[in-house]
C-alpha cells in the first residue's frame, strides 16, 4: 500500500514542521491582529502524488487556516486570513492557480513569478492591510533564492516571521564550486568554511546562514532543526525560522518535540518498505525495532554540550540572569529541550554553584514572577 509521501518521506517531515507550527501561530497572533497573512514564496505543486494536492505546503497551510480560524470565532476573535502563493514554472503554476480557484472560503492570491524577481511585490502584499502579521514560508528546490541581499526586505518586515529550508545537502556538495557564488549565501566566511570537514563544515555552514538571517531582520531569535534523509543517516536540509519574540520559540520548540519523533518514525516506515521491496519478504520485526540512526542522536548530545556550555559562560560573565532569558538562549539550539536545561540547574544548584530566585520549575514561568538565575562566585563557593 502506497502513500502521497512514499519516497518524500523528508517532506512529511518538512509539512509537519510547517503544520505544527501554525496550528499555534495563528491562534495566538489571531488573538490580536487584524490580518493573519501567509506567503508561500516557492509554492509548485511538486511531485505531487495525490490528485487534491493534500500532500504539498499550499493545501497544507490553507487546513490549517480553516481550523484555527473557527477556534479563534469560538474566542470573538474573525481576523482576516490572506494568502499569496507564488510559483514561476508555467505547468505547476497551471496546477496551482486550478486549486486556488476551490478555495472561495479564504483569500487566495496565486502568481505566476519568478519568486526572486517580485521581492518588493511580496512586501507590497504583505503591508496592504493594517495590524497585518505576515508569515513567509520560503521553500526552494535549490539555494540562489535563499541569498541574504536578496531576501532582505523580506526578512525586515515587522511584524513578521520566516521560515526557510536551506538545502544543506546540496550546498555541501557544490560548495567548492566557485562558480556557484556561496559568497552571497554565507559572505567572506566560504574560504574559513571550506577548510572545515564533513559534520563541522554542515554545522557552520547552518550557523552562518542562520546568524546572517538573525542580522539581516534583526530578529531577536532564530531556531533551526535539521531533516534527514529518509534512506541515509544523514541530513536533508534544516528548517530556520526566525522570530522576535519568545512566545515564537516556545511554539517552535513545542513543534520541534512533535517533529522528531514523527521523523523517526516517518523513516523507519520508509526503510521497512524499501527492505521489502528488495527482499519481497514481510518483516518479522515493526518498523521501529529494526530502525537505526547514529547521526541525529550525535547531533543531539553534541548540542546538548554546548548549549549547557554557552549558558554557563552566560551565568559566570553576569550578576544575574532572568530565567526567560536563560530559557531563550538555549531553546535557540536545536534538539536541546526545557527538561535539559531543568536538568543543568538543579545540577549547578546542588553543587553550590547557583541560586535561583522565586524558583518555579516545571513551566517557564512569565518575566512578571522575576525568577533569576545568579552563579556564585570562587570566593563565595570554594568548592567550585
């Protein structure tokens, strides 16, 4: 038995990402803006495998809009949701503007563009209406539409989040390339980047373009989580989403959770179809028992060590840090979760090496508690 996302399992991961995240994103900035708007930069419909295109972003996102909006009418809350698709193939494009032409219950806007050429057409959209809270969702098949200069009066506009899929994979591969022109994807770091190797030179590059982001729209926070093959132990792509606010971070947080075991699961499906393909026998085994990966969970430790070892540096070079702000920071690093940095604190605090104010632990707690988070200091804890 066959499904829409059967050798694209990466992309039931990369939809349930996008999924997750407006399913909350919507209710929350509904409660207060007027206008709830989506742009979907690079839409297609690509290798599409079912004919109501259930299985692309675009009839995706509009689910999602459909259902979040009748939780907000519960609340007395009717903002207006606008979308605006974009794509430049002419035949996908054909496909595209048919389904919009079925949506009479949400403003659908369908171009045919070339996303890279219609930049300030994008932001005109996105500002037309007052209090409107635009969400860009850029989605190539390659990186050119991803370069910073480029995409820079998009990331400006604020109100306003992004999330972007930058194909690591391929730019791994092609990096070396100078006809390729990463300069204006990552800037003067490309020569320091290629003397880096394997998982170092996907990880900086990652880091880079994710700062370059943070500068470029001047976002107070940006996440990342990276997709794996569905058939190699290794990464795909990785998603960053940027945002400013914390609120933004909590949500994604809370959808990186759902993501990554979905992700595993997604995959050990696909691995278990692809073995009976070759072998034409039924396994003895679930899908989830014969499932191996080394790579993410050596991603998640590594992250896990420096995310404890950036907050630490924070805590010794302040007086004293606001829990929130210490939450933000190592929220910010991807597969590091709330428990991990429960887990930190209590260690540091029963070694003598911290004390926290107003403690509250279990939930984040709101700025207006005031819980703080001082490091001794050697003099003050001699058996530091």
């Amino acid at each position: 038995m066959t499904g829409p996302y059967d050798d694209r399992e990466q992309t039931a991961v990369k939809h349930q990402v996008l999924t997750r995240y407006l399913s909350a994103f919507v209710p929350i900035v509904g409660s207060w803006a007027s206008d709830i708007t989506y742009i979907d930069c690079l839409a297609g419909p690509w290798e599409s495998a079912d004919p109501s295109f259930n299985d692309t972003s675009f009839a995706r996102a509009i689910e999602v809009l459909r259902s979040t909006r009748k939780v907000l009418a519960e609340r007395g809350k009717f903002p207006r949701m606008r979308c605006l698709f974009i794509e430049r193939n002419p035949t996908a494009f054909g496909q595209l503007k048919r389904y919009c032409a079925g949506v009479s219950d949400i403003e659908v806007n369908a171009q045919n563009w070339d996303f890279t050429g219609h930049i300030d057409d994008v932001v005109r959209f996105a500002k037309e209406r007052p209090k409107s809270f635009p969400f860009f969702f850029i989605d190539p098949t390659g990186w050119e539409p991803l370069q910073i200069d480029l995409i820079t009066p998009i990331l400006n506009m604020n109100p306003g989040e992004v999330l972007i899929t930058l194909m690591t994979s391929w730019i791994t591969r092609f990096l070396s390339d100078q006809t390729k022109g990463f300069h204006r994807l990552l800037g003067a770091e490309v020569p320091r980047i290629l003397q880096l190797e394997g998982e170092d030179q996907e990880e900086e590059i990652v880091r880079c373009y994710a700062n370059s982001v943070r500068e470029a729209g001047k976002f107070q926070y940006v996440c990342t989580l990276p997709i794996m093959k569905p058939d190699q132990d290794a990464f795909h792509y990785y998603m960053i989403y940027g945002t400013r606010h914390p609120r933004g971070v909590e949500v994604f947080k809370e959808t990186e959770k759902n993501v990554i075991p979905f992700m595993h699961e997604t995959r050990a499906e696909a691995q278990q179809r692809r073995r009976y393909e070759q072998s034409g026998q039924s396994a003895m085994f679930s899908a989830t028992a014969q499932y191996r990966e080394k790579k993410f969970t050596r991603f998640q430790l590594k992250n896990v060590e420096v995310a404890k070892r950036q907050l630490k540096k924070m805590l010794e070079s302040s007086n004293q840090v606001l829990f929130d702000d210490a939450w933000t920071v190592a929220m910010q690093y991807p597969a590091v979760s709330e428990s991990d940095l429960h887990e930190w604190l209590g260690e540091w605090k029963t070694a003598g090496l911290l004390q926290i104010t107003n403690e509250h632990f279990g939930r984040r707690p709101r700025k207006k508690q005031h819980q703080y988070l001082k490091w001794l200091s050697s003099a003050a804890n001699p058996k530091r």
